[in-house]
C-alpha cells in the first residue's frame, strides 16, 4: 500500500505526519488545503515540518477556498498561522502541480493508493473533477471527519474538517466509499506529554503540538487533554487501533446549523445501501503506545 496524506496543518497534523514518517508506510507525498488556515499557511507549515522530520517527500500546493461557502479557519486553536512550535522557514518550495492533479497523478502511477485526508475535502473533489475513473484508481480514503458519535465542535452536529467544506465532502462521499474517523472516537486520541523526554527543542515543540487546546476549550469540552484526531487515522494504517462499521451516510449540505453534518443511518430506516464506514470505537491504550513510540524516536 502507498500512502498519500492530504492536510492542513494544524497541530493534530503534525503529530500525524510523524507518525506516519516514523513508521512503516509508504508515504509518496502530501497535498495541502485551506483548512486550519489559509493554503498559504498550510502549504508553508508542511513544508516546515518535512524540514523538521529530514524528509524530502513531495507537496503539492492544493485548494485555497471551500468549494461553495465562505472560509472559515482555525487559528484560535492552532495558532497564529496556523501551527503552534515556531518552525523555521521551510527550505523549498511545493511542486509545480496542484494538489487535486497531483491526487490523479499518484492515483494513476500507483493502482493501491490510499489517501488519509485528513483536512477538508476540497483537494479530493476537484480531483474527482479532474479524473472520473478516480475511484477504480484508489485502494481507499480515510476521512478525518464527522461527529456522528459525538456533539460538532464548529457547530452543535458537524465537526470542523466537514463543516469546512460540505459539498466537496457530499461529493467524495457518493463517489469514493470512504471511512470516517470522526469525534466520536478521535476526542479519545490523547497522549500525556508527561510520559515522554520533553528536554531540548525538539521535545519543547512536541509538546506545544500536543498541548494545542487552548485552556477555555479544553474547559468547554470537560477534558483535560488535547485530543490528536488526525492521528488517529494514521494509527489505524499503521495498528488498527478503529473498530469500523459500514453504514449509509449522508452529508447535510442545506444552510442551517446542521451544515456539514454527517449523517449515519445506524439502524437501516432509510432502507439506503451502505455507502461507507464509520470508526465506532478507538482501542486508546493502543493509540497512545504507538503515537508514544513515534514521538519517542524523533526526540
């Protein structure tokens, strides 16, 4: 299996590039979109950490807007642009194509390629756009994404990555039968920085990444650490640490405060086929000895 990951750093994605550097995985290159922050943050704050992790894989600079509704970002929690850790400027440049190009590109040279997605899905429906075939080209498509199991943290029923970009996320859905690890189980991806060697730059911004929740937040969700979510879909590639259960779904995409919510048809009432997954449950000890293990080699 290759691997391509497609992000918006934001904290929880760096802790998620380095796991999947750090194990096994064929990762062949990244693809960035506004989410967490602007595209030009997000591209620039892969490009850092590829530098911080000695890793020359190739990033494509993807969607910079949603497809339809207006932008929103995330800085109030990863902060100011977009990534906690004060990482130099990288030290080169994103490849020449886009990322929804650079999708197909891999897609077509690889015949097994998963794609984790672990920011919105602009990047993906475009490349549907781009390349119809696009699903017979995939091996699968992790979506960090959805609170199904779980209260939305953008509104009351949808969870940021969705609600970031609803109609791409509708068309992925109906095209590519992807998994979505969502809320439900990501909220419970934490690790203690205390169990681990802080001492030294590297682990002082380690430990910014995973203490990224702002004091207020963590208070409104009554939790005492900050959850990795999108690490926890690279856990899963490298240690299936998700139970997944297939499912109908469906992504509200009408205004209102349900926008971007996913939609699980847990009991088969719309008579629907099932058109995907969803991650119903995290083995957490699991989780945290693997992600534990990753920070530990890189410190």
């Amino acid at each position: 299996m290759s691997l391509l990951i497609d992000t918006d750093p934001g904290c929880d994605d760096a802790l998620a590039l380095l796991l999947a550097l750090e194990s096994d995985l064929d990762v062949v290159g990244l693809t960035t979109v506004a989410g967490n922050s602007t595209i030009t943050n997000t591209t620039r704050n892969t490009l850092a950490l590829l530098d911080f992790f000695d890793s020359d894989l190739p990033v494509a600079r993807g969607a910079g807007r949603p497809l339809v509704k207006r932008q929103d970002t995330a800085e109030f929690i990863h902060g100011e642009g977009g990534l906690k850790g004060d990482l130099p400027a990288p030290t080169r440049e994103p490849v020449d194509i886009s990322g929804a190009e650079f999708i197909v590109e891999k897609a077509c040279e690889d015949g097994d390629l998963t794609i984790a997605a672990i920011g919105p899905l602009t990047n993906l429906a475009l490349a549907l756009g781009i390349e119809p075939d696009l699903p017979e080209l995939l091996d699968d498509v992790l979506v960090m994404g959805g609170a199904v199991y779980a209260p939305g943290n953008r509104t009351p029923a949808a969870e940021a990555n969705l609600h970031a970009d609803p109609d791409a996320a509708s068309r992925v859905l109906q095209s590519l039968d992807p998994t979505f690890v969502g809320l439900g189980v990501t909220m419970r991806a934490t690790l203690d920085p205390a169990t681990l060697d802080r001492s030294g730059r590297r682990g002082a911004i380690v430990e910014e990444w995973l203490t990224y929740y702002p004091d207020d937040v963590r208070e409104r969700y009554g939790i005492d650490r900050s959850p990795i979510h999108d690490a926890a879909v690279i856990a899963h590639l490298t240690d299936g640490v998700l139970t997944l259960e297939d499912r109908a779904l469906e992504i509200d995409t009408r205004e209102g405060p349900c926008r971007g919510a996913l939609l699980s048809d847990e009991y088969g009432v719309t008579e629907e086929p099932e058109n995907g997954r969803v991650a119903t449950d995290i083995d957490a000890e699991r989780f945290r000895e693997t992600m534990g293990e990753a920070i530990e080699s890189v410190l």
